[in-house]
C-alpha cells in the first residue's frame, strides 16, 4: 500500500463536476483520504493499494487539467485514512489572502537545495507550517514564525517588518544622539565615521533581509506556493521554494540537514521523511520526558491538542496530554454515571 500527497493550482471553472468526478473515481478503487476542490485547483492525500493508486494518478493525468501534476508518494502497510471525504472549498488550503500565484517564487530542486545546505550558504530557510508541525521536525537552521495557523502567515510577515521598521528607527535616534554628543563635546571625525560604519552595517543587515535569498518550505509543497508569492508581493525580491516540499527532498536526498520526524495529517501523526532511514525523535514524551515521536490528539475533547507521549505514559495519562486534562476527564465520567 501507499500513501500520496498531490495538489495543483489551475483555474476549474466547475468544482462541483470535478468533485463528483473525483468521488465516483476514488470510490471505485477503494481509496480513503481527502480531496478539496476550490476554483483555485485541486489538493488531495489518498491510500490505498498500489496498483488502485496508479489507476487513480494514470486518469488525474489524463484529465485536461492535471497532465503534469506531481505525486509524493510514502510506503504503509495500511491505509492510511479511515474515510474518503471529496469536497469543494473555497481554497484548496486554508489561508484567507488573496495573492496572484504567478509571483510565487521559483522552484528550488531537493537536490539543488541540499546542495546549499552542504556549502552552507548564506541563506534564510522559513518554514511555512504551523508551530505544532515544526515541533515534531524541521531543517536545521530554519527559522519559523510561531503560526498557530496558516492563516496567520500575513499577520506575522507583518510583525517581521514593523520589528524591522522599529530596529531602524532605534539605530537613526541612536546615530543622531551620538552625533550631537560629538559635535558638542569631543568632535572627533574617526569616532563619528567609524561608529557611523558601524551602524550602517546593523542596518543594511535588517534592510537587507528582503533582498537576502529565502528558501520556503511545507510538507508537500502547496503552501509554499502562496506564502513565497506573499514574501514577494512585500516586497522580499530573492524568493524561492523548495520543489515538492519535505516529502519530496526525504524521497531524493534522505534525511540529511533534517532534525525529527515529519508531522502529516493522516492516522499516521508523525513519519521518517527517508523511507529507507528512521531520524532520532527530537520530542519527547510529556509523562516521562524520554525521547518520543508517538502523536497523539488528548482525550479531553475541549482539549484536543497534540502531543507525544510513549504507550506506557499513555496509558497512565488515560490518553489525555496532562495530569489536568486526565483528572477532567474523570470528572466528566463520574459525573456522567450520577
């Protein structure tokens, strides 16, 4: 069995044929998993036997709209979804700003991009996913924004700049105040010209950051087409994007310069972005603090938060993610027999 990830931005001028289209296919081959369907495109994971999965891409490639869609693909030994859910949205992933995809950023190739990283260039990885995902596994040396959603992405690109905006404002009064000071008092030409060196350079360091290479990356790429195309629309000039995401650099480079496991939305929580390879876990279990990657969802259903935690903790917690959430859990079961 495998387990694939695909999507693909092209205007569909009829999203609810396409989803009835999509149902009637993935239901004839018996695959589990979720396709959305948006005017926007299409985004979709599927599992199921290989040969059904190869019928499945044979007839998306085949469509007019989809002849050079590209599939990730990951071994299972089972599926990897307990349903088929087909259904159209207004986007194929959720983010709420509108951006023109023909200024997303270039395609960077998995192997062109491990290349970098061996040379360690002098470049700015930013990691597209939400904090929960970024938990479980990222690139060394990447940078994130803390996005509880993706939603968030604009808002924190926002922040980035008014920090860079205040750092400048900060430097100018500093320049200025220390100018004064040697004009009235020491009036000394190689203090002022070295300090002002000095500052300049912290300057053009925040400045630059908009013309400094950025690499971004997601699980399969699809937020990334959004997200570089929101870095260049404000203005960051050198904007690239990691081809295929992290499943497809794990398929072609293993997992080098990786740190973790990868978080996918599937029953499977958290997987080796290297088939052939398994990576150190870089989280640990909440009870017992030993070094675990075993996601699980609490329990406690106004909880429902993620987290790790080993099978024996688990079982102590009551599948909940805290002492706290456990106790309100048995609470709630007291009081539902009274």
């Amino acid at each position: 069995m495998k387990n694939i990830l695909f999507y693909k931005y092209i205007d569909v001028k009829n999203p609810e044929q396409l989803k009835e289209e999509q149902s009637k296919l993935a239901k004839s081959l018996n695959l589990l998993g979720t396709i959305l369907i948006a005017r926007e495109g299409i985004n979709g994971c599927l599992s199921g036997e290989d040969s059904n999965l190869e019928k499945y891409k044979e007839a998306l490639t085949k469509s007019k709209e989809f002849p050079n869609i590209k599939f990730k693909e990951v071994p299972t030994n089972k599926h990897t979804f307990k349903k088929l859910h087909v259904r159209v949205r207004n986007e194929i992933v959720s983010s709420g700003f509108n951006v023109n995809l023909k200024n997303k950023g270039k395609y960077i190739e998995p192997k062109q991009f491990k290349k970098l990283l061996d040379k360690n260039e002098d470049i700015i990885l930013l990691d597209a996913r939400n904090n929960y995902e970024v938990k479980m596994g990222k690139f060394a040396n990447a940078i994130h924004l803390d996005l509880g959603t993706f939603r968030q992405f604009p808002l924190k690109i926002e922040e980035l700049e008014n920090n860079n905006k205040n750092y400048n404002k900060k430097n100018n009064n500093l320049i200025n105040n220390f100018k004064n000071y040697n004009k009235n008092n020491i009036k000394n030409e190689n203090i002022n010209k070295n300090f002002d060196n000095k500052i300049i350079k912290n300057n053009n360091n925040i400045n630059n950051l908009k013309n400094k290479k950025i690499i971004t990356y997601c699980t399969g790429g699809v937020r990334c087409e959004k997200a570089s195309a929101l870095l260049k629309e404000n203005g960051f000039e050198n904007v690239y994007q990691l081809h295929g995401g992290i499943l497809a650099y794990g398929k072609e480079c293993g997992n080098a310069h990786w740190e973790g496991k990868c978080f996918v939305f599937d029953t499977r929580g958290a997987i080796d972005i290297d088939p052939n390879s398994q990576s150190e876990p870089i989280t640990q279990c909440v009870l017992c603090h030993l070094p675990n990657a075993e996601l699980h969802n609490c329990a406690l259903t106004a909880c429902d938060r993620f987290f790790t935690a080993c099978n024996e903790c688990l079982e102590i917690l009551k599948g909940c993610c805290s002492k706290r959430c456990r106790g309100e859990l048995l609470n709630k079961a007291i009081l539902a027999e009274n």
